[in-house]
C-alpha cells in the first residue's frame, strides 16, 4: 500500500481521476477523499476480502462506496492511462527490458486470412442417429 500512497503522492493517480462535479440545489452527503478511497481498494485487494467486509474503521468508507468508485474511475479509463504514464517514465529512465516483452496473439488481426472452413470428418464409421 506504500508504494501506491507514494505513486499519489507524486501526483501520477491524481490528475487522472475523474473531477466530480459540485451539486448545489441536492449537495447530498460530503464525498470521501480519493486518497482514502484508494486505501479501501488497495486494503480490499490486499486483503481478497468481500468489498462488503471492507472495515468502516480504515476511514476508507463502506465497501459499496469503494466498489462504485473504483467502477467510475475504470470507466474513466484512469487505469489504462496510469499504465501508459508509468510505461513511460520507466522507459524514460531506461528500467524496461524490451527483450522479455511478450506480445499476446489473442488481440492480433490475421490480416492475411484464415484457411477455408472445411467440413468436419467424422469420428465413426457411419453417422450416429440424432439424440434429440
């Protein structure tokens, strides 16, 4: 959790939350602090607890608080850019090995096609009759 109070500290989370805006004919109840919030979540992951277990007494806000925040905020994409900000100031300071890098095939296009389908063979001699 240390590490990631200091990755806000350092301002890298904070600029890329999402900014509430201010309701003043219904203000509601006071929003928690993002800093406290990041705590339930890094509590809640550390911990593999039931968002609703989360401890009230952590100052972290009820479980279903934390949840709905942490949905806003991937919606928001803060996730996505706080890895592409950290991406970029590690190979800014030359700390990525591009070697061991492994790229995933699943989200690659074919581009030059796939073979025709072709009719399955069968795996019996003759056809079996229809089970329904």
């Amino acid at each position: 959790m240390a590490a990631a109070l200091t990755c806000y500290k350092k301002l890298r989370i904070e600029p890329l939350l999402p900014k509430r805006e201010c309701r003043l004919r219904y203000p509601g109840r006071k929003p928690l602090p993002d800093r406290q919030v990041l705590c339930g979540f890094l509590y809640v992951l550390h911990t593999d607890i039931p968002w609703e277990y989360l401890p009230r007494e952590l100052g972290c806000g009820s479980g279903m608080m934390c949840w709905r925040r942490l949905r806003d905020w991937n919606e928001a994409g803060v996730w996505q850019r706080l890895h592409e900000v950290l991406l970029a100031e590690l190979h800014a300071a030359g700390k990525l090995d591009w070697s061991r890098c492994v790229v995933g095939s699943s989200h690659g296009r074919a581009l030059k096609g796939g073979s025709r389908r072709v009719r399955r063979r069968s795996t019996g001699p003759e056809w079996a009759p229809s089970i329904t």
